[in-house]
C-alpha cells in the first residue's frame, strides 16, 4: 500500500458553526467529482452510556473508534477522508503516523452562531451554555480558524474542497476480523418504520438504569464512495464495537434498516427486532420526518422534503416492508397505528430481557 499518508479534512466547532453540514457537502463533492472518499461523524463513535459525561472519557472513547474507523477506510483505499464533530481542546489531534490532518474550526459572530442554533431546533435554554463553549473553544485556538459568518454552507464547502484529494483510485476488501460476543439486539424495518427513535429511547431507558450499554447506526457506518458496500459496514461494525467494549459496554443496540449476511457474521449471536407497520402508518411517519419530526443525521432524505419526495419514499417504505415480511429468524413488533413511545416501550421489552 505504499507510506503515502491519507488525507484527512476535519471540522470541527460550536454547536451550530457548521461542521457536520460542511464535512457532509464535501463528501457529497468528492463523490459527484468521482472520488474514493469516506465520511465520519465522530459524534457517532461515542454512543456508550451511562454516558460519561462529555469529559476526558468521552474524547477518549471518540477518538479511539475514530483511529479504528479511519484505519479501516484508509486499508480500503480511501483516497480522502472527511471527518467532523467536537474534539478535546486540550488534545485536537489524532495521533498516528498514517494520516495527513487538517483540522479547521469553524466560527461565525455570536449574532450568526444564535440564529443558525435556534434555526435548527435547539432550545433557546441552551444558548448560555453554546456561547461559553464557543467561547472556550476561541481561547484554546486549536486547528485553523475558518470564519464562515455571513457565507452560505456551499460557499465554504467550496472553500475548502479545493484542499482535498478527487482520487477515483482502487477498493481493497475489508478484514471482516474475528466474530464479536454479545449480547447484542439488532433492530431492522423500513424506511421510516421509526427504528432509530425507537432504539435510542429504549437506550436512554437502558443508562437511566446504568446498564452499560452502546449504539450503533449501522447508516451512519455506510458513508464511503464507492458504495454501498455491506463487508465495509460489518468491518467497520466489528472495529466500534470492539472499542465499546474496551471501554466498558456489555451489551449492543444496533440500527439497520436491513441485517445482511456480511453483518450477521460480525457477532457470535444477535437477537433481530424487526418493525412492520401497514401503509397508512408509514405514509404517516415519511411525511413526520419530512416535517422535521426527528433527529437530523447525515444522509436523510426526507428532512424538509417536497410532497413529491416524500410520495416516492413512502411508495419505496411500503414496499420495503412487503418484501421483509418473507423474512424469517427474527422478533417481529407490529408498530401500526403507534405512537413513538409505544414502540419505544415494546422494544424495551425485548432487548431488557
């Protein structure tokens, strides 16, 4: 593979500078230009609980699974990687020898950094706590400054992608590594079904007892071009789930919207929890999460979606859940009708058993 570092582009921020926005735009550059790149939120590298606070653990757990992450791109062929979230100020940096990092922070005026927060559903509550980390983070000073106020998310995704790499190049399989114990709860459903606000209650529930519990999106695994690729997933499944228990989880919630072979063979044993839900109920909750109903992530096609949009997603849902049914080996919850904590609560069930 040769001694040639990987690039990688890493924003980072205040809540609301930008970062996951930007990282997202430039990954969807690179891939329109063609490129062998893969994006991560290290956000998502760090769902363990009870959860540790936002300390010293939690950077710690974050970057740990992100050197096991890139490592696992870079292998691949990654030609780019892009990265962003919230680092340790006082330790920004990953450190390994095969990486060429470029960390930027992102910044705007209080002014800008208040209506782009407010803008995207946060509580106006939280506001003193988001200028006292941006302000923290100012002082500290840490990777280059980028100030984006007054541009709009394209302008400083061209800003910034003329610093990275359009390298078409070649995929290498992934080791898919030695099966992973449990116990672990696989939860799969359609487009829509409501799978992630449901598994993330039914893990809320889990900390509040102090079960030592992690979560993985397998989606949020999956952002790697050329794609999709399902050995990828499962590689990169294997590697966050080992550092999860490094740091302590004895049991896995993971979200997929389906649980391929290349998946299964990941862990010794997984318990599947399927969601159905008939037609008018998933018609229902495409046009919620149109409307903004739940969290924002990387990759969704429905938020803030015209009616035409969501018609051909609801039509792909349905027919996502027919083809589903004929599957076996698996926990089967009928959510029609449901509200989320419903389905919530009879998930709960299953996985605390």
């Amino acid at each position: 593979m040769g001694t040639a570092k990987t690039p990688v582009l890493w924003t980072t921020g205040a809540p609301g500078a930008g970062k996951s926005t930007t990282a997202w735009g430039l990954y969807r550059r690179i891939v329109e230009a063609g490129g062998n790149v893969a994006y991560v939120d290290i956000d998502q590298l760090g769902l363990i609980g009870p959860p540790p606070g936002g300390g010293d653990a939690a950077h710690a757990i974050k970057a740990a699974n992100l050197l096991r992450v890139l490592e696992i791109l870079r292998a691949r062929g990654a030609a780019q990687l892009v990265v962003s979230g919230v680092v340790d100020p006082a330790k920004p940096y990953i450190e390994s020898p095969g990486f060429d990092l470029t960390l930027v922070r992102l910044t705007c005026d209080r002014d800008e950094l208040r209506s782009r927060f407010l803008g995207r559903g946060s509580p106006a509550a939280a506001l003193p706590a988001l200028f006292e980390v941006a302000d923290a983070y100012d002082s500290a000073g840490f990777g280059e400054e980028m100030d984006t106020t007054g541009q709009h998310p394209g302008e400083t995704v061209e800003a910034l992608f003329h610093r990275c790499v359009v390298d078409a190049g070649s995929v290498r399989p992934p080791d898919p590594g030695q099966p992973q114990p449990g116990p672990v709860t696989v939860v799969t459903g359609p487009t829509a079904v409501g799978k992630s606000t449901a598994a993330f209650a039914a893990l809320r529930d889990l900390w509040e007892r102090d079960l030592p519990v992690a979560y993985v999106d397998l989606a949020q695994l999956g952002f790697a071009h050329p794609g999709p690729d399902p050995s990828l997933e499962a590689a990169l499944l294997s590697a966050v789930w080992r550092g999860y228990r490094d740091a302590g989880a004895k049991q896995l919630i993971v979200v997929a919207r389906e649980f391929r072979p290349e998946h299964r063979r990941v862990f010794d044993a997984v318990t599947v929890v399927h969601l159905d839900a008939d037609e008018p109920s998933l018609t229902e909750r495409v046009r919620r999460r149109a409307e903004g109903e739940s969290a924002l992530l990387a990759g969704d096609e429905l938020r803030g979606a015209p009616p035409g949009v969501r018609d051909r997603v609801a039509a792909r849902a349905i027919a996502e859940a027919a083809r589903m049914r004929r599957s076996g080996d698996r926990v089967v919850l009928d959510t029609s009708g449901q509200e989320p904590a419903e389905t919530a609560a009879a998930l709960l069930a299953v996985v605390a058993q």
